[in-house]
C-alpha cells in the first residue's frame, strides 16, 4: 500500500504560477510511473501529465503542453507538477496517480484556484 500527500494547491490569479507535490510514504515509488490528474466540478476526471520511472520520459496533455512541467525526486519519493501562466480553465482538484504493475494509488488531491 502506498500512501500519498499532496501539497501546494492553491489560489492564484491568471498568468500566475504554482507547484504541486506528492510525497509517497514507499521507496517503490522509484519504480513506478506516476501522473497527475485533474477534476473541475461537475467535470470527469482528465489525464493531465505522467513520467516514468526514470524521468526520462514525459508526456503532457494539449491543454497543458508548454505551461506545466512535471519531474520527479526518487532519493525523496517526491513527484512535482510546475504549473506556470496558469488560467481559470485550470480550475481543479489534482490528483497524483502512481500506477505499480497492475496497482494504483491515488492521492486525496489539492485545489488550484485559478482567478480571472
């Protein structure tokens, strides 16, 4: 079982920035790959950012593509979402997802409020 705690959500105004954290309480979370999710109210959840293990890989949806930047800290257990020229349309509880084999743990989420 692998818990997870976000952190630095927030309010900020349009253009503004923030980071995102997920501390894993396990060490496997070194060889996982892990994401972040988002979830605007009465909206599904949608797929946001994953890395892989490694860091070397990344993939990014469109709607976020050039503004956020994810990366990981495997010697802290530690995932990051840089979130930068953030707009309203980001508006979301977060989610880190970290997927191990066929296994997933999600965090409890941390709300970014975005104001025009």
């Amino acid at each position: 079982q692998v818990q997870l705690e976000e952190s630095g959500g927030g309010l900020v105004q349009s253009g503004g920035s923030l980071r995102l954290s997920c501390v894993a309480s396990e060490p496997t979370f070194r060889l996982a790959t892990v994401g972040w999710f988002r979830q605007a109210p009465g909206q599904e959840r949608e797929f946001v950012s994953r890395i892989n293990y490694s860091g070397e890989y990344t993939t990014y949806a469109d709607s976020v593509k050039g503004r956020f930047t994810i990366s990981r800290d495997n010697s802290k257990n530690t995932l990051y979402l840089q979130m930068n020229n953030l707009q309203p349309e980001d508006t979301a509880v977060y989610y880190c997802l970290v997927r191990l084999g066929t296994s997933e743990y999600w965090g409890q989420g941390t709300q970014v409020t975005v104001s025009s």
